[in-house]
C-alpha cells in the first residue's frame, strides 16, 4: 500500500472515530483496526497526532484520556484508565507493547519518548493484613508525573507515586521506584543515577534515587 493511500485512509478514519471519541482534531490519523473501548466520549486525540493500527485504548467511567499534539501511538501499545486519568501532552511518542495505566493518574509532559515494553503503573496492590487474600485488598492510587524531555528506555519499570524530572534518561529495563532529578541519567534495579547530562556534584552520583 502506497503512503499517500495509507494516509488518506488514516484520515479518513480520523473523521469516522471523531464521532464517538470526545475530539479527534484534525488532521490526526487514527488507523483502521486501533481499537477505542469504555467511555469513548471522554478520550481526546489531539491535531496532528498519528495512532497506528492495534493500538489499544481503554476509558473508564469518570476517567479521561488526553492525547496530545503530533504524537505517535504505536502499534499493541495499551493506554488504560483503570478510574484515573491520563494525560500526555505534545510530540510524545509511546512505542510498540508499552503499557500505559491510569490508577492514580498519570501527567506526562511533552517531548517524551517511551520506548517498547515500557510499563508504567501509579498504583500498588494492598498487601496487609497477610491473612487476606491479595486480590481483596484492593489497589492504592500512586500519581505518577513524568515531566518534558524525558527518555524511557526499552522495558523499563516506573512504579506509583514518583516524579521523573525533565531532560532524565531512564536506561534499558531500569526499574524505577523514586524520584528522578533533572537530568540524571539512571539504569539498574532499582534505579541508580550513573551520571547527570549536566555538571553533578560528587555526592548525588551513584547513589539510590530518592
């Protein structure tokens, strides 16, 4: 299939999908076979923005989802409100199999690059009392914000309740459970600042991110 063509049918299913999602703003392109599930009206996409085929979005009752400007939703990646909110702003892009979940909210800034098989959760599963199964207990809301120009390498972790400040690399399968400062360039399980992008001081170097 030639681009032009490809292009136009992503368009043409921009318009369609702008009837029953809360805005599709055009030109955005939004792929035959992406798939939109739950409360529809409340999912906006913004202008320019390109949502490839089986990428997968889920919004629940009360929740929102907010897609910025000239974005990239990539194919199999699954963006989840689970009753929170998700909001990603302008010239973002979330790659193929990453997992975007909404619990207790999620902010995330512009300029962000989220590579494959990233899974980012602001929640935690209730763990006591031990007596009563896992699964009853219920989930904690954790917040998650994730300010601009920040690079989230392939397969990384970021968990509930953490802010990663903008310009900070999070390496390759990095498992993130604190705060991120500004510029720090981070890798390990858990996350470990190796070095900063900027001048650091000594102390802050290889030290557990808190």
């Amino acid at each position: 299939m030639s681009t032009r063509i490809q292009n136009l049918l992503f368009f043409i299913n921009g318009l369609i999908r702008g009837f029953y999602l809360g805005s599709a703003e055009r030109p955005c392109k939004i792929a035959p076979f992406s798939e939109f599930c739950g409360k529809t009206r409340n999912i906006n996409i913004g202008h320019s923005t390109i949502v490839y085929a089986k990428a997968h979005f889920h919004c629940d009752k009360g929740s929102r989802i907010i897609i910025g400007s000239n974005c990239e939703i990539h194919a199999f990646s699954r963006i989840m409100t689970y009753g929170g909110n998700i909001e990603v702003r302008n010239y973002c892009s979330i790659n193929p199999y990453s997992i975007l979940y909404g619990h207790g909210g999620l902010r995330i800034g512009s300029r962000v690059r989220i590579a494959a098989h990233v899974v980012i959760v602001p929640g935690s599963h209730c763990i006591k009392p031990s007596a009563i199964p896992i699964m009853s207990l219920g989930v904690i809301k954790l917040p998650i914000v994730i300010q601009d120009n920040v690079w989230i390498g392939a397969g990384a972790k970021v968990l509930g309740g953490v802010t990663i400040h903008k310009g900070a690399v999070i390496g390759a399968n990095a498992v993130v459970t604190w705060d991120i400062p500004e510029n720090a360039i981070v890798a390990g399980v858990p996350a470990r600042i190796i070095r900063f992008r900027d001048f650091a001081p000594d102390e802050l170097m290889d030290k557990e991110v808190r």
